[in-house]
C-alpha cells in the first residue's frame, strides 16, 4: 500500500511546481490510465523510420517539429544530423545541438512559405486552438494549424503527422479532438497520404498495438479514449499557397 501511494504521489508534487492541485492530480490520474503500451510507442518509431527513409531518397535538411515543448522526439530528429526548429506556444529553455526552439502559434506562424524540407507533427494538431495548454480558443484552430503546416512546407515536401482517431469526432473535455475518417480528411485539406499505419487499444484500454483500418473506424471512443493514426502526406509539387 505505501509503495501505492509513493507512485502515485510523488509525480503529482513534481507537477505542482508548474500547475495547480486538481490539474497536477487528473495528469497523474491520466498518465496512469495509459501506463501500459500507449500511442506514444508506435507514434515515435513511426515518425523516425519514416523520416530516415524519406532521406534516403531526397535532400532533407530543414525539419519543422509542431508542438516540441517537452517532447524527446525533435532532440531525436536533431541527433540524426538534421536542422531542427521545434514550434511552441510554450517557451522551453533548452540547448541541444541542431535544435532550436522558436515560440509560435501554429495557427499563424512567422516562417516564409516553403520554408522547410519537412514537418513533424505528433500528437500536436489535436489541442490546436483548445485550452489545454493555455492557448486562447478558438474554432476549427487545428484545421487552421494545418493550413499553416501547409504553406511553411516545400512543394513536394512532407509532413509525418499523427492524431487521436476512432469511430467518432468528439472533442474531449477541451483538451483535445479525436478524429474520425471526416473530420481527419478536412484536416489534411490539400496533402496527399502516402502511407498509413494505424494503433488502437482494441483488446485492453491499456495497451496499444497495431491494427486495421476497419478496426480503428469501428473503435468507439468512451471517456476520451482513442486510438490512433499515423500517417506521411505529401504537399504537392503545383502547390501554391502565397
């Protein structure tokens, strides 16, 4: 029983040095629920094989990570020898070597058009223009984060994308969307999948794993639960969004 309350108790004194009691307590309760195998297991290896592969085939310098703040995976990008700006309404004091930490809303960025060789956005596009992490709220915020997305990449470049997804759209307590098959497709807008993986908790609401499409549209999201979609698209060479 003490080693019980010891593992739950002590995470939620480290959050309290950022955030309130109830929040620190439903982000512990929260990480608890999905303590087992989580989208995170499948969203990050995805991410990183995809993107060695595509620079296999083509010159992939500039690397846009959406939503960085916290996240190991932008640091990962950048060890592999590419130019890294992770992209953040959070300011995040980090140094690390080829990473560069710009505070922007992704729903308006600063950066030119077809700017970067390549987007990352993992588990991002679902909170834009919700007020999880402080943002102000605003409608359709993560189809207008998209469209930014959109137009900072080149013509013909990437974004390796991944979101909450299942039978149903619902918005979660206003902390973030689970897409379904239409509302995903508004998303994309003008982007091309190349390939699609999909992770769902189908036999245990703890544990992940790979599945078919058929099973994720199938997969009704209780209680904020999810599964989720990862995907590569493409920006179309004849794209013009100036």
């Amino acid at each position: 029983m003490r080693s019980t309350v010891k593992k739950f108790i002590r995470p939620i004194f480290r959050k309290l040095q950022y955030t309130s009691l109830m929040q620190a307590v439903e982000e512990e309760l929260e990480m608890q629920s999905y303590s087992g195998v989580t989208s995170r297991h499948f969203e990050y290896p995805f991410t990183i094989s995809e993107l060695v592969a595509l620079s296999r085939k083509k010159k992939i310098n500039k690397v846009l990570d959406a939503g960085s703040y916290g996240s190991p995976l932008a640091l990962m990008i950048a060890s592999l020898g590419f130019n890294v700006v992770g992209a953040d309404i959070i300011p995040w004091n980090i140094q690390f070597p080829d990473y560069t930490h710009a505070v922007e809303d992704l729903k308006a960025l600063t950066f030119k058009n077809d700017h970067f060789d390549l987007v990352t956005a993992v588990s991002t596009m679902e909170h834009c223009g919700l007020s999880r992490f402080g943002e102000q709220e605003i409608e359709n915020g993560d189809i207008k984060g998209a469209r930014e997305l959109f137009r900072v990449l080149k013509p013909g470049g990437d974004l390796i994308l991944t979101v909450p997804y299942a039978r149903n759209y619902s918005v979660y307590q206003n902390k973030h969307r689970i897409y379904d098959k239409k509302r995903f497709k508004r998303l994309l807008g003008k982007f091309t999948i190349k390939k699609e993986r999909f992770f769902a908790p189908i036999d245990d609401s703890r544990v992940f794993r790979p599945c078919s499409k058929r099973e994720i549209e199938s997969f009704r999201s209780q209680n904020g639960s999810f599964g989720v979609i990862c995907v590569v698209c493409r920006k179309p060479y004849e794209a013009n969004d100036s």
